[in-house]
C-alpha cells in the first residue's frame, strides 16, 4: 500500500483520518521536505522524497509567439490568490504588463482597481495552461507562504516550456537551476523587477537561458516519469529484500 501526494498533506490540508492511517501504509511518499519529520512522529513506517516534477505536455516543442496571440504577455502568472502573490504582482506589473490567472483573483480584482487589467481569468486548464506559460515572455516562479515551500511544480513547468523563469531565490532552486544561465532569482521586489526590464529589453539573452532551463528539465530527471521511476524504484527493493 503506497500514498503518494505532491500537496502538503500536513501542515496544510490537514485530514486525523490520513494522520491515523498513516501507519497502514508500507511507503508514503511526499514532495514537501518540511513535511518530513511530521510523516515520521505520524508513524510513516517507510518514507520517499520527490520532486513535484513537469507533465508529457510541458515537454512538448514550444510554439512560435505571435503579437496578436491571446497568451503572449511580458509576464505571467498563474496560480491561486493569496497576499504574498498579490505584492509580488503588484510590484511586478509595475516594470511590464502582467497576465494573471488563477482561483480567487477576479474576486480579489473587485476590490483592488490596479490589478483588474491583468487578471484574465480564475483558473486556466487543459492544454491552455503550457500554452499560456510557453507564449509569455517571463513567468513568475512565486512560492506561497502559506507554507514554507522552497520549490512548487511551477519550478519544474515553467521551464519545462522553455520559458523564461524568474523565480523567488531559495537554496532548492539554485540548486535545480544555474542562476543566470538556466533561470533567474530575486529576493526582492527591486530586482525583480530590475530583472523583469532588463530581460524584456534582451531577447536573446532571455531565449538561450529559457532554452537551457528547457534542456536542465530534460536531461536533470524532473519529469513526472521519472518521479514516478524513482517510487517504482524504491518499492522494487523492497519487495527484493523481503
């Protein structure tokens, strides 16, 4: 009996029935590291830690950006509404026009006049959602702080597509990504968007170190498949030493 889940089962969506059952299981298997010594005072009698990884359809070869697309921003996010994203946002869209999707927002954009020509959207879905990363310019890598997560799947889609990551500078992301040469980090608002301008105004700069993101997915093992090899891995030996 294997539970796998790429949410933080814990410290978040909090379920006594899943803390109790816990000890059923033969493996559990976590994307979130912070979650770890709680998996274990629950009484997770194996534990695996993955990563969140990028679907088949964020592999695909990126399409050509056209001018009149409905996704071709400078910058996009996508994800679901909360105050940390909506100060980033805000400081974000103030260095270029900013495209946003996600639960919540167009709520949000009832009481707040500056964001509502960004928002586009309360979610985006199906083969939409890789087609609106790959036809931006930069999409934002922002982390929630509802949680302390040092990565989320964006880390792994966004350049997945061969767009232009700029994310929030954690030690899990520079280790996944070389600054400046595969993606891009800040720690503040002002290089953030320092970074927004420069990129924007340097095409070729941006592409080759959006290409070289795309080509670290592919060839570092970020991929759902392989996340998934590395369960079926795992259980394999396991099964071998009984």
């Amino acid at each position: 009996a294997v539970h796998y889940t790429p949410d933080p089962q814990l410290v978040l969506h909090k379920s006594r029935h899943f803390r109790a059952c816990l000890p059923i299981y033969d493996l559990a298997v976590t994307t979130k590291a912070f979650e770890i010594n709680l998996y274990k005072a629950h009484g997770a009698r194996d534990l695996l830690l993955v990563q969140q990884g990028y679907g088949e359809r964020f592999a695909q070869a990126p399409e050509a950006r056209t001018a009149d697309d409905e996704f071709s921003h400078d910058v996009c996010f996508i994800g679901h509404c909360e105050k940390h994203y909506a100060e980033r946002l805000r400081a974000a869209a103030g260095a270029a026009p900013a495209a946003i999707w996600g639960p919540g927002w167009t709520r949000y954009a009832r009481r707040h006049d500056w964001i509502r020509p960004h928002v586009k959207g309360e979610g985006i879905w199906g083969d939409e959602y890789p087609q609106a990363l790959m036809r931006s310019r930069i999409a934002l890598g922002l982390l929630s702080k509802q949680i302390p997560e040092t990565t989320t799947t964006r880390t792994f889609e966004i350049p997945a597509t061969a767009t232009f990551m700029l994310a929030e500078r954690t030690a899990d992301h520079l280790a996944l990504f070389e600054e400046g040469k595969e993606a891009e980090f800040f720690s503040s608002d002002e290089e953030m968007r320092d970074k927004i301008r420069f990129y924007i105004a340097n095409e070729a700069t941006r592409t080759a170190i959006a290409r070289a993101g795309r080509q670290r997915c592919l060839k570092g093992g970020y991929s759902d498949t392989a996340q998934l090899q590395r369960v079926l891995d795992h259980i394999s030996v396991q099964l071998d030493a009984i």
